[in-house]
C-alpha cells in the first residue's frame, strides 16, 4: 500500500487517566461520532512499545476521534483479576467497548491492535459491532505466537555469564512477563483464518506474511488494505531502544479516522476516578510538576509511621517496571502499610516529553523530576522516603539521595556508575549493559560454544573486535577521568558519607558479573568487606538472575532487602 505521510506530532490533545471495572486505561473525548480503541500488546512488547503507543494515541485523538487505551487484567496497572487468561483479556476490549458506546456516545467504533493485541481485537471484532479493524502485525494464530516467544526468550532472558534460566515445565518467560501452561493452551487454540465472520467491513492489516489473513476477510465480505510494518522489530524489541515506525503509524492514523463525522455536541467524558483498590491496598494515578505522572499506592489500613517507597524505573521502561516488578512490590509493600509512588521521570512512560526530546538517561535534568516527586510527597505528608532504582535509574536515585535531606535511604540495583560526563556516550554504554563483554568471556567456557567457533559459526576476530574496541573506550574514559573537574559533592566516598551522617541508609545490589560492579571496587571498596564497612551494610551479589532481576528468585531477594531497608529505616529491628 502507499504510506500516507508521516503526520505531526499530537496536538495538546490531554488525555485523562480513568480506571473501569478494574482496568487502568486513559481516555481522550472527542468531537467527532467515532471511537478509537487501542489493544496494545501484552507483556514485554507492549513495555517496549508504552511510549510510541501513547504517541500514536495522541495522534488519533489529535484528529477529533474519542481513544481510549488501556491495560490488560495483570498488566501495567490494572488489577489482577483473571490476570494471566484469555478470557480476561478479551474481557477487557469487550469493556472498551461497552466504555466508549455506553459512556463517551460513539456511534462508531474502531479497534487497533498490536501483536497478540491485534489478535485479541479480531477475535472480539468477530462478535460484530466494530467499524473498523487495523490490525499490526497480528499474530495469525496462537501457536506461532507461542513460537515467537520462545525463540525470543534465550536473548531477552540470558544471564549475565551467557545462560538463560531454566523454566518450570510448561511455563515461558520474556523480560519477567510470564505465560502459564493454562494461557499457552487458550492461545494455541486460536486461528484467525478460521474465521466465519468478518469482523469489519473496513480493515486494514499491515505486517509480513498477512496474505492468508487477508484473503480469508476478503472472501467473507470485508474491505481489506493490507501492507508491510517496517520498524516493527525496533518497536516491540527492547524498551530502551524503541522506535516509532512513522510511516505505519500515519497509515494507522489515516485509516481509523478516514470519513469520521462530527458529533452535534461535545463527548462527553467517561466519568471514572483513576482509583483503583484490591485486597488490602488503594492506587490512585496522580499528576505533578511539570507534567510528570505517578501512582500513589497506600495501605487500605491504617498507617503505621512506615517511610514512603519511591519506585523509579530501569532505562526507558514505564512504572510498572520490567516484568510488573515495580507495581506488584508496591501493591505488596501496601499491604504491609508501607506507601509508594512509582514514578516516570519526564520523557519516560507516561510523563511529557523532555524539551527537545532529549533522553532522560544518565541526564542531570532528573535531579527536577525527582525534587518534583518529593514535593508531592511532602506536601501530603511522606516525613521520610525510600528511593528504588536500577541500572540508570539507580544513577538518577544515588545523585538525589545524597543531596536531598528527605531521603531516609537508597535501594540501588544494578548501579552502572557513580558519575556521569557529557562527553560519554550513552548509547555504547546502553548496549555494553545489555551485553558486556563478561558475556563473550562466559561463553567460551561452554562446550558447545567452542564447537561453534570450530565449525566457524562465531566469528574470532568479531568477537576480539568488540572487546578490543571496549577496551580501549574504557581505557579512554580512564584516561579522561584524570583530568575532570571533582564531581559535586566530592568523590564518591564522601557522598555516602555526607548520607550516612544524616543518617540515610543505602543499600547496593548487583548480578553477578553485571558491569557496574568494577565502579563499585574503584569508588567503594576492592573486597566486599571494605565496601560494606563504607556503606554501612553488605553489597547483595544476586547469582542466576538476569541485568533486570527478572527471575522469582532474584526479585524474592530484592524485596527481602527492601523490607530489611524499609525496617531500618521505620526505626524497627
């Protein structure tokens, strides 16, 4: 097909965030008669692809259409009921629906799904009732999605030494997002060209290997454009380097509000408070600062002098955190009356863009947003605050810790560095984490590895390539560092002391063999025992967990940490 092309930016179209029937979603009214209603992907795609999936959002509601989008039962920040099932699932489109009909007034509706997503929505659309279906890149049936996964779960879940953990019999995993035997069963059920039905009259398909799809929608009477995705492996591949695939989102823009009338009078807002309550805790989503976005989860209780958790989210990756892990420590943190925010820092998941879109990695800028988040604490009664962060967002958390005298203490998981200088690069840096060099080494300790390079599968000078030319970054970081200016706040050692004289407590955790660990030897300490006399307690070395600590074991030790934290500093023994 002809890509239309690329459209603008979203107009200041301000989206609300409502919570229906359990489901957390936002929600844009409209002036035209037409509904749009987003079925993003689930699990780690759709945490890759949170942020250009808000953007395409915005775009659509830029034209005039009502949109809604939201999470799955079990995802994001929805409630766990019928978490993990199909049913659930297509449950919550079915209650888009009813939302945008019923409440907002549409008298069309459009579903637009992406992945696993677009599947869902054809499926629901098969029941009649939807305009129009634009589908990207669905998966034609449940057992080739299950393939996917499976072939794409030994590099997102591999371990620092180059395994990948074992699963349960029957179980799958990407990124922490699990997929139980009973789902794996519903999914493999399912095959769209098995269709009787059209589910539309319009649809639009846009992927690689669409045509069967296409022609079985043809042959029961749809109209069906069908096209090609580029950009799709950048936008569902890795949370920290997603990528808007423009020209397909203009076609998507495009074909969901081609012919939209207006509407007599305004929509009318879908009237729900971004609240949400489960057993034993509340949530409620909450804006502050300059556009930043959180949700506060408190004890369903009474308080109990507990300091208040503030979550902040690895890399690029939305609040909810890879695997859920972020929302379900605070749901759990709740019961136990301990509060929390999990927050997104500008230019991440739900907040504004950053000016000039910058990234927000590794940026001094976050120092505002964190100042932000604890002044909306403050200002509702939060004495003492705990920050949790990984990777760069444990960076963020260590630079506002030690300046900031209403932190009470750190939990930093994953620390890369201690400081960090323009002239690095970022990108390098990003890509040495998600696969250092410790791995290659890892590797040619494994005999089938060695088989490989005899066979000539791995090549030995691409591999003596990279680490040549990392470590000659190093050593040119090194080098550099010699001549900078002192960091503010002194060296590194002088920081934590200027925390533990206020009497913050700090808490460090690594992987094993996870690239931060040789700044924690140069800055803290040589042995684990010199470091933890500096730090005031242990360094945590979790073994056969992933850089992201997505394993039930290695995220089973993170909280215990950040419950032994919390105690401390709550004054408990």
């Amino acid at each position: 097909m002809m890509h239309a092309p690329p459209l603008p930016h979203p107009s200041p179209v301000e989206a609300e965030p409502v919570v229906v029937d359990g489901l957390f979603g936002w929600f844009s009214p409209g002036t035209a008669r037409r509904g749009v209603i987003l079925c993003g992907a689930t699990g780690f795609e759709q945490l890759s692809a949170h942020r250009p999936w808000r953007d395409l959002a915005g775009r659509i509601a830029a034209t005039g259409c009502a949109t809604l989008r939201f999470d799955y039962p079990g995802e994001g920040d929805s409630t766990d009921a019928g978490a993990g099932t199909l049913e659930a699932w297509l449950g919550a489109i079915r209650r888009a629906v009813r939302v945008l009909r019923e409440e907002a007034g549409s008298t069309e509706v459009v579903l637009v799904g992406l992945r696993l997503g677009g599947t869902l929505a054809a499926l629901v659309a098969e029941e009649g009732g939807i305009d129009r279906l634009a589908l990207l890149a669905p998966c034609r049936t449940g057992r080739g999605y299950l393939r996917e996964m499976k072939l794409r779960a030994p590099a997102v879940n591999q371990l620092s030494d180059g395994t990948v953990p074992t699963e349960p019999p029957g179980h799958l995993s990407l990124g922490g997002f699990p997929i139980g035997p009973d789902l794996a069963a519903d999914l493999a059920r399912i095959d769209l060209a098995t269709a009787t039905m059209r589910p539309a009259p319009e649809i639009l398909i846009l992927g690689a290997e669409t045509d069967a799809l296409a022609k079985r929608y043809a042959a029961l009477g749809a109209h069906v454009t069908s096209g090609a995705l580029p950009g799709l492996a950048q936008l569902v591949g890795n949370p920290l380097f997603s990528e808007t695939p423009e020209a397909a989102f203009a076609d998507v823009v495009g074909f969901a509000t081609a012919g939209a009338l207006p509407r007599p009078t305004a929509a009318p807002p879908v009237v729900s408070p971004a609240k949400l309550a489960g057993d034993g805790w509340l949530e409620e989503a909450v804006r502050f600062g300059p556009g930043l976005f959180g949700v506060h989860a408190r004890p369903a209780g009474s308080a109990t002098g507990a300091p208040t958790i503030l979550f902040v989210a690895a890399g690029l990756s939305a609040h909810s955190g890879w695997g859920r892990q972020a929302t379900r420590m605070a749901r759990a943190l709740a019961v136990e009356g301990v509060p929390s925010l999990r927050v997104d820092l500008a230019g991440i998941g739900d907040s504004a863009d950053r000016p000039g879109g910058a990234s927000p990695l590794f940026s001094p800028d976050t120092l505002h947003d964190f100042r932000h988040a604890l002044d909306y604490l403050e200002a509702r009664g939060a004495g003492r605050v705990v920050l949790v962060g990984s990777c760069s967002g444990a960076y963020a958390a260590f630079q506002a810790a030690w300046r900031d005298p209403r932190v009470a203490g750190a939990l930093l998981a994953n620390l890369y560095c201690f400081d960090w200088h323009p002239e690095d690069d970022v990108d390098a840096v990003v890509r040495q984490t998600v696969g250092s060099a410790a791995t290659y080494a890892a590797l040619l300790r494994h005999g089938s590895t060695w088989r490989r390079l005899l066979t000539g599968q791995v090549g030995v000078r691409a591999i003596g390539r990279v680490l040549l030319r990392r470590g000659l970054r190093l050593a040119d970081r090194r080098w550099k560092a010699l001549f900078r200016p002192r960091p503010a706040g002194g060296s590194v050692l002088r920081r934590i002391g200027t925390m533990r004289k206020r009497g913050a407590h700090l808490r460090l955790v690594y992987t094993a063999g996870d690239p931060g660990l040789p700044a924690l030897r140069r800055h803290v300490g040589r042995t684990p025992e010199r470091a933890a006399r500096r730090l005031g307690a242990p360094v945590a070395i979790v073994a056969g967990t992933d850089h992201n600590l997505s394993t039930p074991a290695a995220q089973a030790e993170l909280t215990r940490i950040l419950n032994d934290l919390v105690a401390v500093v709550a004054g408990r023994p």
